[in-house]
C-alpha cells in the first residue's frame, strides 16, 4: 500500500481467500493496481482467483509457466474473466506504485527444473528503504542472481521459501545484507520450517528475524 495505490504479491492456499479478502477490504482497497503471482504453487497463487472475483486489478504479473494444473488453470481463468492477460515482466521492469516502485530483478532464467527457481524477485522502494520479494526461490537462482550485478541490497528481505535451508545461502544473504529477515510460516508446520540452518545463518550477519 503506497498513498491510496495497492500491490498484491501471492495470496496463500485457497482455503484462505475469506481471510486475504477481508482484510484488503479492512485496508479500504477498491481496486488492486498490482498483482503479482510469483510462481504456480498452490500455496501462493490458489487464493489469487477469489481475491480477482472481488476486486478488479490493473496489472497481472505472473511467472513463466512451465507447466499447467487446476491450480495454473484457475489463476489464469480468474484474469481472463477480467478481460486481462497475465504478463511475465522482463528483468528491469519497474511498476509505479503511489510514490514507491516494483522493480523486477529475477529469476535471471525461467528454464529452471525447480519451479521454485522461477518465482518471481521483486524490489519495492519507497524513499531510502528497500524491500527485497523472493518467492519460494532456492539457491541456484540465488547464485545466478548475485552473478548477474543485481543490487540486491535490501533493509527488509522476504526470506525464499518459508525458510527452507535450500534457500538464504551465506552468499545471497550477505549480498542482500538486511537489517530484518521476514520468514512466511506456519506454526508447528510438517516441514520443519524454518530451519536451523536459516536461523543460524541470519543469527551470524545480525539479522533480525520475524515470521508471519
């Protein structure tokens, strides 16, 4: 939310939409500028169709498709019945947003093996401060998005992949060297995460860490 203009970047499972719904209408908003499914899992584009059946967006970005399902299926319906088409930003890309901007760094390639490694990397700026959006994207992508000369250096980092070790290297999180790690989770959740190793790994650069 930048001064009346609002982005949505992914909105969770399905079953979750009543509560993605209800507290953008608790923000005030009438209408998305943005949205952004950063890549084909169902845990980050499956409430995205109900979110559209509520309100109109100006924009759909969406990472390279490299395979379909319902989940695919659906998003992409979900825009279609809006009279939109999803749109795959080229790297560079930059997004106005009230005063801030989203600027696209990755995935530098989207002919990954891992759909992981195709999620969508996004930079929001407003003023000074920068927010680094990466997605579920691992370490490979990592690795080729430092080589790349992004400017990734960020205050706020959204940590790839609920803090799964196979994301967060030692590399990309010095390069990013932000002050606070935002890790997406759920309590007491199957997989373990986040994981120790990512818990150390921001513990020895002095980065502050808060799950949502």
């Amino acid at each position: 939310e930048c001064n009346g203009h609002f982005a949505l970047v992914d909105a969770g499972m399905a079953d979750t939409a009543d509560r993605v719904v209800n507290y953008l209408a608790s923000r005030g908003v009438e209408k998305l500028d943005l949205v952004v499914g950063t890549h084909p899992h169902a845990d980050h584009i499956g409430a995205i169709p109900d979110v559209l059946a509520h309100y109109q967006a100006d924009t759909v970005w969406f990472s390279h498709i490299a395979y379909t399902n319902y989940t695919v299926t659906n998003f992409l319906n979900s825009v279609k019945r809006q009279g939109k088409s999803v749109i795959r930003p080229a790297n560079g890309t930059v997004f106005d947003l009230g005063g801030a901007t989203i600027t696209v760094l990755g995935p530098i390639r989207d002919n990954h093996e891992d759909v992981n490694d195709i999620s969508l990397v996004l930079m929001v700026q407003y003023g000074d401060v920068r927010f680094l959006l990466t997605g579920d994207m691992e370490s490979i992508a990592e690795k080729e998005l430092v080589e790349s000369g992004a400017d990734l250096k960020a205050d706020v980092l959204k940590v790839g992949h609920h803090g799964s070790d196979t994301s967060s290297s030692y590399r990309f999180l010095y390069e990013c060297a932000p002050e606070h790690a935002m890790i997406s989770v759920g309590t007491d959740n199957k997989y373990g995460h986040p994981s120790e190793q990512i818990l150390s790994r921001c513990g020895s650069q002095k980065i502050r860490i808060l799950t949502y």
